[in-house]
C-alpha cells in the first residue's frame, strides 16, 4: 500500500515520524514549504515534493484546519482513501470523489519535543468498515489506544481537548505574563502546575480544587 | 525552640510531616477538627489540642484565609514570632502584640498525595532580619528553594499561582464535565494534558500556543 502525507507542520511531521518510527513506509510528503519539507525529507527519508503529488492508495492530510478543504482538491485519484486529521472538521469537508475518513490524533505536537506515540489515542472514522479497520490496523500500529469514533463523538473529543490544551495553555501564557512583569522567575511555578495535573490523574478535578491557589 | 503549627488541613498537614521528616520537632498541633487532628497526630506523632494552645517560640497559622484573623487573636504571647501560610493576605492580618510573619509555600496540597517537600518554593517575611532569617534557615531545612519575599512581590506570586493552578484546575473540571457527557474516558485527554504542561518547561506558553487542540 502507497500511502502519502500532506502538510509540514507539527502534526504532519510527528505522524510521519510515527509511521516511519514503526516501519510503515511513506511514499511521499507533500505540502507548500519546501524548508519545511525538506527538513522532514532529511530526516525520516521520505521523498518530498511541493509540486507533484504522487499517486497513493492512502493520503493523510494534516495541515491546518483552514486549509484542508483546499488541500483535498488536489486529490484527483478516485480509487483512493483520504482521511484528515483534524479534530473539529467533518469528513465530508474532503472534496472529491475517493473514500473519505478521520485519521484523529489526540495529543500537542510542536516539533521539538519527543513524544511517546504508543500514548496517544487516535480515533478513526470512515465510510464503512473495511476502510475504518484498515485505518484502526494502520493506528494500532503505532498507539495502544485507538477507537473507531463518530463525527457527533469526536467534536466533543476535541472540545473537551480544547479546554484541557488550548484554554490551559492561554492561562499558562497569562500567569507568565503576570510573573514576567513581576520578573518572578516562571521556574518557581512549575512544580505547582506539575502537581495541580499530577492530582487529576488521581482525584476527580472537581474535588481536586482548592480555594485560590 | 518550641513551635505549634495551627491548622487541620491540607497545608497543616502537609507542614507538619515537612517538619517531622526534616527532624524537626513540632510541639503541638492545634485546631478545630478533632477528627482531623487525631488523624495527623497519630500519622506523625504530635500532640494535639483543640482547646489549650501551647506556650511556643513559633506559631504557623495554616487555616483558610477567612479563618486567619480569628485564629490569631487565640495567640496571647507576646514574645513569640507568628507566621501564617496564605498566599494573599498580609502578615499584619495577625492580630496580636507578638512579632508577625508570613512562611508561604507555593504548592496545592491535598491529604492523599505524596509531595516532594524539596522542591516547594517558600517565600518568606518578617518584621525584621532575625526574623526572616529564622523562618529562612527552617524552611532551608524543607526546602532547596527558599526566598526572601515581600508583601508587593507576593502578591504576584499568589496572583500567577491562581492563573497557573486554580483556574487551570476549573478548566480541568469544565473539560471533564464535557467528557463525562458523553461517556467518554477522561483518561483519554491525560497524554494529552501532561504534553500540554511538559512543553512549558521548554517552551515559553505563549510559543507553545497551537490552534484549538
């Protein structure tokens, strides 16, 4: 099976990683910023290309959600599986007319750190059972904790994602902006944001609130 | 020097087994839940009074911040040095003719959690350098990370901790709030929260910053 992944951004390049990490081949990556891709090319040795898409039995999107709905055009392989990553976007945004899915990750990615691949839950959704128990198969290759979900489950997969990460982080921002204009050391801080995650994984975090701080 | 740690809490608690695991000694343990005393008392090893407050050199209010200004009227001597443990109010809440201080440790504690004691930052203040120096050298016994603090930079700090802690923790309840909606596992969003937190130790948040999820 040819499989091929489109974008050079974070998650692109974990996934890629991942694949490659667990001897699934790569075919290509394809996207528009070639600095990006050939760093990616370079270090995985994957063939890149920012102008021909090669022909695959399996393409994965994972570019932004603003430009998935673009990038899908260019598939014009009728025969093929395409699946994107995103979190909040419905399978149905793909435009063309190939089998469509979600290929969804649930983890941060920036490029720079290393991540555990085993740990991170994918969920998978796709237009009928062969194409989601290829999907799951491909997954489980790398993760333990794959699940075959549902459009309707997976938007509040990622809500509840959004308040943990995104939300989360925002207030990690503003209590270093705080810290900085005090030029408190942020250092100081981190076993108390260490310690306040620790406790969830162990007490319910509506009974792990205390008053302030 | 004798001390008294006043208190039956999380903070309390937590202090005292500081204290006894540094070897040094706590000479009463005060309060008004005798339930909870007799626990820590037995765990560690301290008398406890719910009504006679023993003659001491230091006393260590470690109640909630509404019940600190009560608590400290009950310390009739004059020649003793009285810190309390909150994070926002100033050392001048103590109401009494003894020398006032604050001896605030910057972590969330909670009864059933094992801590390392050596990491928590203290900050400390005093009506005068023998003072702070005393509640510096015993927190130095706990703690590799102790600082001289004032009411100004405190403040902050307490400030940046509630950003950092507190609202993060109610966003933790929020998004488990959603999961449980839906039936799924909280353990799920766990990778992901701890990669959300693990990256700020090498990356500003700010930078850390990805779209939603």
């Amino acid at each position: 099976m040819q499989t091929v992944i489109i974008g050079s951004g974070n998650v692109a390049y974990h996934l890629a990683k991942a694949f490659i990490q667990n001897r699934i081949e790569i075919h290509q990556i394809f996207g528009r910023n070639e600095i990006e891709l050939s760093k990616i090319s370079k270090e995985l040795a994957i063939p890149y290309s920012t102008e021909n898409l090669a022909e695959a039995d399996l393409y994965i999107i994972a570019v932004s959600d603003s430009a998935v709905e673009n990038v899908s055009e260019f598939i014009k392989n009728d025969n093929a599986l395409v699946a994107h990553t995103s979190g909040s976007l419905p399978k149905e945004i793909l435009k063309g007319h190939y089998r469509k899915a979600s290929f969804y990750p649930l983890q941060t990615f920036s490029k720079t750190k290393k991540l555990d691949y085993s740990k991170i839950p994918f969920f998978i959704e796709a237009d009928d059972q062969i194409d989601e128990k290829l999907l799951f198969e491909i997954a489980s290759v790398i993760s333990d904790r794959v699940e075959i979900s549902t459009y309707e489950k997976r938007k509040y997969i990622h809500l509840t994602a959004v308040f943990a990460c995104n939300f989360v982080n925002h207030l990690f921002a503003r209590a270093k902006e705080i810290s900085d204009s005090q030029a408190l050391d942020f250092n100081y801080f981190l076993p108390l944001i260490k310690e306040t995650v620790e406790k969830i994984s162990h007490i319910d975090p509506k009974s792990a609130q205390t008053g302030p701080a």
